[in-house]
C-alpha cells in the first residue's frame, strides 16, 4: 500500500531523515520505534505532507511525493497528531464534522455515527467544548476525527502519551480494533513494548536512519531492542 524509498528531511541545516525506506501493506499495523529525537514525527509528518522533504513515496501506485497534505487525505492518508491538537473551543461535534470537510455531508453523518459507537463518551459530550476534555477523551476525539475521513491509511503519532495506564490500554484497544476493521496503521509510540506487541512489524528509528526491522514479535525479542527501549 505504501512504499518509502530514501525519504530525507531537514530542520535548516539540521538533518531528521537521512534515505529512510520502508513499507506498509494493506491492513498492516506497522510501529515505528526509536528514542526521543530520532525523527518518528518527522516521518509521519513528511508522509502526510506538511513536513517538507526528497525521496520517493508512493501510496496505491500513485507516487505521492510531490502532492499537499489536502490531495493526500482525499486519497486516503490521515494523520492523527502528536499532542491530539484539537479545537479547544468548538464542540466536540464540530471537531468531528471538521475531520469530513472534504465529503459529501451524507457520507460525513453515517462515519459520525461510527465513531460515536467507537467511543460513546464522546456522543454524550457531543456539544461540549473539546478543551475541557480529559486528555484520554481529547485523544479518542483526535482519532475520531481522523476516521472521519475515512482513512486508508492512518498515521498515528504517540497516541498514548501523557495518558494514565487505563486510558492507555483503552486507546491501545482502540488500535487493535482499527486493524481488525481492515485499516491500515502506521503506529509511532514512545510505549515500544505495547506498540510491538500489537504490531504485524515493526522498525527501529535512531537518528533519522532504519537501523532493524522485522515482526513485531521478533523486535520485541531482540536484544539489543530490548536493551535500549525496553530497559531490559
């Protein structure tokens, strides 16, 4: 579904990405870990089009390097940002129907209606403002709103950061829940164990380069991965 070959991007003179390459296929849960700075936002930036950067990226067939962010959600890529980033003052239906600006209004009234099954606490909070949300329930929204796009692929950035182990487990479940339904995932996660336990593979990020990659199994055994982000 999505092949990444020698993607590069730069902070002024400051290199992130340096010839990253990498793939999803379809319905895949693929993670992306590495230590704070190693450049998993950059990349997810750079796929969704916001981060300026060279190489070659190719979604479906169609090469999509040279595209803005907007003409790569209409084909399917929607990022859910780190820090969640909602609109603290409109509700949290508006913020939902701001993820569906690109659809027909018919199509963007049965998606909400899925995403509020998804998470129920955001229909009973739907006319409240999205700031006082707690910080798990700003983050289903941030996910809620990407599905209303209707993503192919879903670009996910640290969603359970900042949460307590609870709310952890409910987004992680969340996750799960989005592959089973044939979504395609691109997982970045500061968590390393529960994104390769859920992960099919996986791929280790240091300093902007794809130093291992393989199952999300066989990452979670290697020593050397356990070492550095597992602390084992």
């Amino acid at each position: 579904m999505l092949e990444v070959s020698g993607l590069e991007s730069r902070y002024g003179r400051i290199p992130a990405l340096k010839g990253v390459d990498l793939g999803v296929r379809a319905g895949e849960l693929v993670a992306l870990v590495g230590a704070n700075g190693a450049g998993k936002s950059t990349l997810l930036r750079a796929l969704s089009g916001v981060q300026p950067a060279s190489g070659k990226i190719v979604f479906e067939k169609t090469e999509i390097h040279t595209l803005p962010p907007e003409a790569r959600v209409a084909l399917g890529i929607v990022q859910v940002p780190e820090g969640r980033q909602v609109f603290g003052p409109l509700s949290v239906e508006v913020n939902l129907r701001l993820g569906a600006y690109r659809r027909a209004r018919s199509g963007a009234g049965r998606s909400l209606e899925r995403v509020y099954a998804m998470f129920p606490v955001l229909a009973e909070r739907r006319a409240q403002a999205a700031g006082t949300l707690s910080g798990g329930q700003q983050q289903m929204l941030a996910i809620g709103r990407a599905l209303m796009a209707e993503p192919r692929l879903l670009l996910l950035d640290e969603p359970s950061m900042g949460l307590a182990p609870r709310l952890v487990a409910e987004i992680f479940a969340c996750v799960r829940a989005l592959r089973a339904a044939d979504t395609a995932l691109l997982l970045v996660e500061q968590n390393a164990r529960a994104a390769l336990a859920i992960a099919d593979r996986a791929y280790v990020l240091e300093t902007g380069r794809i130093v291992l990659a393989g199952s999300g199994a066989e990452l979670l055994a290697d020593s050397s991965v356990r070492a550095a982000y597992l602390g084992l």
